[in-house]
C-alpha cells in the first residue's frame, strides 16, 4: 500500500469536509503562561485538506486541556503534519513533516527558541525523534538520521540508514531505526538499521518483521512494532532475541510501555472490533485492558503517564458517514491504572502521539 494511503487512512489525511479551530484559538502571541508538568499531545491535522497541526497541553491536576498552546505562546501555527517530539533537558523538540522544519521551543512557557530548517540537502522532513547523552536524533523521510546538539542548537552530523526511517530507540548505547521503506510502490521494508552513539556510523542492519515502524524496549528487552502489509500480515509487536530474530508478542497498531508493561491497541482500519490489552514482560502474559466508563470511539493513539501510571488514549470522532473523521478536533481519554475513565479532553485535529514531563 502506497504510503500515502496510509497517511490518508491512518494519520492526516482528510477524505470529506474540513474545518476551521480559528473559533477555539487564543489571541496570537498572548501568552505569558508557564505550564506546569504535565501531557503533550501531538496533533497533526491534515495533510490533504491543508489543516495544521496543533499541540494541546493536558494538566491532569488540574483536569484542563489548553488547546492550541503553542500558537498562544507564538502567535503562529505549529506547522503543517507535526509527527513526533520529544521534552529533554529544558526544551521541547518538536518535527514537522510538510513545513519541514524542527521546531525548538522551550519546555514551560513553549516559546519557540529556534526554527531550523531542513529544506537544503539531505535529512529532510523528519519522522520520528529520540535523545541521548546531549544529542536529540530525528530520523527523516529521505532516509537519514541527523543529529542536533542541544547547547548550539545546530544539526552537527547526519547518517544514511534505510528508506523511510520512523520512531527509533536508544538501547545498550546502539541507536535502533526501524526502515519501514513507506513511500515504496512494491512493498514495504524488512530492515532495520543499528547506529553506534559515540561514532555517529551505522554499524550493521539486521533483518525484522515487515514494515518496521517504531523501537521501544521493556525492561532489557527490545521491542519493535510493525504495521506489516495491512491485508494479509498484520501489525504486531515483537521482541528481538540475542540470536537476531523476533518473537511475535500481540497484534497491535499502537502501544506505549510503563514498568515493563506494554499496552497497546489494535484497532485495524474498517475492523469494528477494536482490542484493548497489557503485555506483561516479566510474566510473558497477556490481559485485556480494562476502558470502563466509555471507550474511545476511533482510538489513533496510546501514552502512559511515567508519573502516575495514567493511560491517555487519543481518539477521532465519527463521521456522519459511520468512520473516523480525521478532519475535526479529537479528544483524549483518561484512565486510572486500573482502567477506569476519570475524564475526557478535547484536543486538536488527528491526536497521534503523547509525550511526558
């Protein structure tokens, strides 16, 4: 399946009517708000109908959502697709795929520190992002990993890995990068591509499940989620052995991982039976994951909170066709460790992601 299908099914694309947030904003550039710890939610908008993304900043204690908080601090748009980011020392690293950008901001007031662009050369439109020893690494679309220091702000170094690189993770001082080869018109990528930390150099690629998407780890074990061929493989999660080959785990299209247990969901586009679970990786023992007081209607993605043990759940609302419409503002299921629904937030157009601090 062409990547961009499945960016128009599952991520930003927008299939009937648009819409506007300019009625929920705030003044533009108003904002002298310094914001406590609490949930980053990355919203991407939509690709086709040209609807930026957004970033919503959930305070649990406080049970409020601030949507649009970054437009507030800057008084201009996040970007169009924003795809990942990451909280690291004192700053927010934010990647926006079509403006093509890495926005800098700064981690309690969000106000933009620097705008780097990525439009000249190789390393371009950035998928995923993860940081380590001082360094924020964003793997890109054209199938780099660049390296930004965090004291000048610069993109020092940049290394070819595999075709459509995503979310990565840093393990036992190796940089793991799944190469999904997403855009491909013959099919999609079984490879992944190992980068030493201290030489910045690709050591080796090894061979994984079919398209690869996203790293994570538990305990000692690395994991991998991948979406496979979305007809007859399926997407799963696995986890990698010593000898380099993977154990299948759960089927899945989103997980998050917290005390060594991975939950996730599985929620198949035009499947109406949506599955809710825990891995546990100490026991090697699957459970469902209770959503009681409501379940999300069209869940799109998972975070747990490191604080508390809080699961959010990001969701679309339904159409009037009968699915999930990526075009309008979705919201965010809160649920207490044992799966109990304790509140609900609105947030911005397509809510793919969370990240913590």
């Amino acid at each position: 399946m062409n990547k961009y299908l499945i960016l128009g099914l599952a991520a930003t694309a927008a299939l009937l009517s648009s819409c506007s947030e300019s009625n929920d904003e705030p003044n533009p550039g108003d904002s002298g708000v310094v914001y406590p710890s609490g949930v980053h939610v990355i919203c991407q908008g939509s690709h086709h109908l040209n609807i930026d993304g957004s970033h919503t900043f959930i305070d649990p204690v406080a049970g409020k959502a601030t949507q649009n908080a970054f437009k507030a601090a800057n008084g201009r748009s996040l970007g169009a697709t924003p795809q990942c980011a990451t909280a690291y020392g004192s700053k927010i690293y934010y990647g926006i795929y079509d403006s093509n950008v890495i926005e800098v901001m700064d981690r309690t007031s969000f106000k933009s520190l620097k705008q780097i662009s990525l439009a000249n050369g190789e390393g371009q439109q950035t998928r995923g992002v993860v940081a380590a020893e001082g360094k924020v690494y964003f793997s890109t679309a054209d199938g780099y990993v660049v390296r930004l220091d965090t004291l000048s702000l610069d993109i020092d170094a940049k290394v070819k890995v595999g075709p459509y690189p995503e979310i990565m993770t840093v393990w036992k001082g190796t940089l793991y990068v799944p190469n999904s080869d997403g855009m491909s018109q013959t099919g999609f990528g079984r490879t992944a591509s190992c980068i030493d930390l201290k030489t910045f150099t690709v050591t080796k690629t090894i061979d994984v499940p079919l398209n690869p998407v996203e790293f994570s780890q538990a305990g000692d074990d690395l994991l991998l989620r991948c979406s496979g061929d979305y007809y007859k493989e399926m997407g799963a999660i696995y986890r990698a052995n010593e000898d380099g080959t993977f154990d299948k785990l759960v089927e899945a299209t989103c997980m998050a991982v917290h005390n060594n247990n991975i939950y996730y969901i599985n929620s198949v586009y035009g499947n109406p039976v949506i599955t809710y679970g825990v891995y546990d990786n100490n026991t090697r023992l699957t459970s469902n994951m209770l959503v009681a007081g409501g379940e999300p209607e069209y869940p799109v993605s998972i975070g747990v909170n490191p604080k508390d043990g809080h699961i959010f759940i990001g969701s679309c609302y339904p159409s009037i066709y009968g699915y999930a419409d990526y075009t309008v503002p979705g919201y965010v299921c809160e649920y207490d460790p044992s799966g109990h629904r304790i509140n609900t937030y609105d947030a911005g157009v397509y809510p793919s992601a969370f990240f913590f601090n």
